[in-house]
C-alpha cells in the first residue's frame, strides 16, 4: 500500500518525481544538437540547418531565448546563404 501511494504522489508533480532534470536534459540535447547542425550547414551540408532551425525554435519557447534565436539564426542564414549562391549560379 505504502509504494502506491509514493508512486501516485510522484506522478502527479510532487518535489520527489523527477521530471526537471529530464526537461533539462533534453534542452541540452536540442541546443547542442542545433548549435553541431548550424556548423554542419555552413560547413558541409547546408539542408541541416533547416534542423538547427528546429532545434533553435525548441530552446527558444523551453529555455532560453537568446540562445535558441541564435541557433535558429546561424542555422537559417546558412540555409538560406546556399540557396542564394545555388539560385545566382
């Protein structure tokens, strides 16, 4: 009886669940993937941004804005640099 009841109170949001650091974590994870994805768009395949965009939009509504409009800034420029160079050729 007595586990049930821990199990209940920490589903519903108690100061034991831990559903914070997974957040984190997985705002870790979108804003190292998007800063590897925006380098990979300028650098070698200039499609990956749009994912950097992605990721950038993510950490922009969860955690930080600065960081996240930065990542989804350097993701989009790249992107969109390439298609103006492909379009000029």
């Amino acid at each position: 009886m007595g586990s049930s009841d821990s199990g209940a109170a920490m589903a519903d949001g108690s100061p034991l669940s831990d559903s914070g650091s997974g957040e984190d974590r997985n705002m870790r994870r979108y804003m190292w993937g998007g800063i590897i994805a925006a380098l990979i768009s300028w650098l070698i395949v200039p499609v990956v941004g749009l994912v950097a965009v992605y990721c950038g939009w993510v950490v922009y509504q969860h955690k930080d804005r600065l960081q996240g409009g930065l990542i989804a800034g350097v993701g989009g420029v790249g992107v969109l640099t390439w298609v103006v160079y492909l379009l000029t050729m």
